[in-house]
C-alpha cells in the first residue's frame, strides 16, 4: 500500500513539473486571431472611387499624395509596411500630406477630408500596434481608412466638375 501511494505521489509530482503546451497553443491562437488577411480585407464594405482624368493629371505631380495612396492600396492585401518601415518617414509623410496640398485643390472641404485620412491611419496605427484590440476592431478602423480615401477622392473629382462647369449668369 505505501507504494502505491508512493507511486501516485510521485506521479502526481512528475505530471506537475511538464510545462504546459495548451498555454503556448492558447497565445499562438490569440495572435492568429487577431492578424488581418488579405480575405478579411475583402469582405470589408464600401464605395470606392477613382479620381477623374483631370485630377490625375495634377495629382500625378504631388509626390506625397502618390506615396499614401499606394500605402492604402498595399493595406488591401494586408501589407501593412507603411507603418512599420520608418517611424520618422511615416510621420513627416502625414504632416507633408496636410501641409503640402497643391493650389489648384487647395480647399477648405479638401484639406478637411485629408485632415480626416490622417487621423483615421493614425489610428489603423494605433489599432495594429495594441494588442488588447480585436480583429473587429482592427478592420473597422481598416474600413475607416478606405473610406476616407474614397471621400478624399470624391471632394477633389467634385472640385474639378464644378470647375468643368460653364454656367451663364445672367445679368
């Protein structure tokens, strides 16, 4: 009978010491959970738009315009570089965005909806870099980034069809 026990005991103390592997299986699913892929991405909702020819025309020449939309266009497969890369860059690229718009759209509406695309990646930022936030959140602030985009878009296309207006007034 004292063997026995002894055997219990001693099997209870050697099962104690093994390192868990469901708590490391558990984190490595919490993580998997929350990365974003290029599928999620597809499934997010809204309206795109795509700058008229006369606006690409100006556009073509603003550097720093150029450089954010092809980071937003990488966010569409889950590449999300833009943040990571240099934090200096990053930075300096969202302050030149607001501060360098061309004369030809610089607008009170225009200059409002590229001060609404800075602060929503700045939080796409924030949203990536906590790791307290859930995927649901991550790609509502992914879907908030697409659609200021498309906003952007949409007032600088509204400038140029205004301008393309010949309206007589009479006298």
């Amino acid at each position: 009978m004292k063997s026995l026990n002894f055997l219990v005991l001693l099997l209870a103390i050697v099962s104690c010491n093994k390192p868990s592997k469901t708590n490391v299986q558990e984190n490595n699913i919490e993580q998997d959970t929350l990365a974003i892929n290029k599928t999620d991405i597809e499934t997010i909702k809204y309206v795109e738009y795509v700058l008229d020819t006369e606006a690409k025309k100006e556009m073509a020449s603003w550097q720093i315009f150029t450089d954010v939309i092809a980071a937003i266009e990488d966010f569409k497969t889950a590449n999300f570089t833009f943040f990571i890369d240099n934090e200096a860059i990053y930075a300096s690229t969202l302050n030149d965005l607001e501060t360098t718009i061309p004369e030809a759209i610089n607008t009170a509406p225009i200059k409002a909806r590229f001060l609404v695309l800075t602060t929503k990646l700045y939080k796409l930022k924030q949203q990536l870099e906590l790791s307290n936030t859930t995927k649901k959140e991550r790609l509502q602030a992914l879907k908030e980034v697409f659609e200021a985009q498309a906003n952007v878009t949409l007032q600088i296309n509204k400038k140029y069809e205004k301008e393309a207006q010949k309206i007589i007034k009479p006298y």
